[in-house]
C-alpha cells in the first residue's frame, strides 16, 4: 500500500505544478493585458480555479506526508505506545473528516455539474468542484496507510514513523 501511495503522491504533485503552473502564467497573463488595456475575461475563471485546485492536491500531499496541520505539544510528551496511539486517535479522526469530504464532495460535484463557469459558458463548474472528491478519497486512501502503519507499530510496540 506505501508504494501504491507514494505513487499516486508523484501524480498528485505533478497534477499540482500543473495547476500552479497554469494559476500563474494567467496570473501574468492578467498583469499583462490590465497594462495593455486590453480585456481577458476568461483569466480571471483559469487563474481562481487552477488555484483552488492546486490547494487541493496540495493538502492531499501534506496527509501523506505528515505534513498537515496539527497540534503537536501532547504528542512531544508522549513516548512508545503511547505516542502511537494518539498519532492513530488523529488519524481516525481525519478520516471521518476525508470521508466526509469525499462524499459530500461527490454530492456537490454532482449538484453544480452542468454550471457554467463565468466567463468560459462552454465549460462546466463541475471540473471545478471534482477537486473535493479526488482529494477527499486520496487522503482517505493516505490515512487508511497510515492507520494500517500506525496499527502494525501498536502492535510492535515502536512508534509510528
């Protein structure tokens, strides 16, 4: 399951260079016609959305890499079991979080799937709001890793890594 994980991490971060990649050539796109005075309209769509899409797949690569936000200062004092045990306590709980937004996710990509973007009537919102559910399952499937991980180090007795 790791290689499987650190697989789809790869494709996760490419899939985000891509989107930050695009969020700022529109960016410079928009700098540029606003000194020319000379409209894109459809900029403003590209750039919002790639955004948000590479936040997205961003936060997805800090679960695997146990880069998320956290409160560390009780996990600091504790040592052994003890410390596994609350690193597979927050992993439970981000996964009724990711489990969540990957249903609800799906619910609201179904929902606003035939709107139409601002300025780019031809494409759909949908594209837009698939971000939720991609990510959602993709840190699900992380956080089942890691619980399988932390689980196997409980049971060792180690902490988990």
């Amino acid at each position: 399951m790791r290689s499987l994980a650190n697989a789809l991490e790869k494709i996760q971060t490419m899939a985000g260079a891509i989107a930050i990649s695009i969020f700022l050539i529109t960016v410079i796109i928009q700098i540029a016609a606003r000194f020319l005075q000379v409209p894109v309209m459809w900029a403003q769509d590209v750039s919002v959305y790639s955004f948000v899409w590479a936040v997205f797949l961003g936060a997805a690569i800090a679960v695997n890499s146990h880069q998320h936000f956290a409160f560390d200062s009780l996990r600091d004092h504790l040592k052994g079991r003890w410390k596994t045990a609350h690193a597979i306590l927050i992993i439970v709980l981000m996964l009724i979080f990711t489990i969540a937004m990957s249903k609800y996710g799906i619910d609201v990509t179904k929902k606003f799937w035939n709107y139409q973007w601002v300025n780019m009537p031809n494409l759909k919102m949908g594209y837009v709001w698939m971000s939720l559910p991609i990510t959602g399952i993709t840190m699900t499937f992380y956080l089942i890793t890691h619980l399988f991980e932390g689980i196997y180090a409980f049971i060792k007795g180690g902490e988990i890594s």
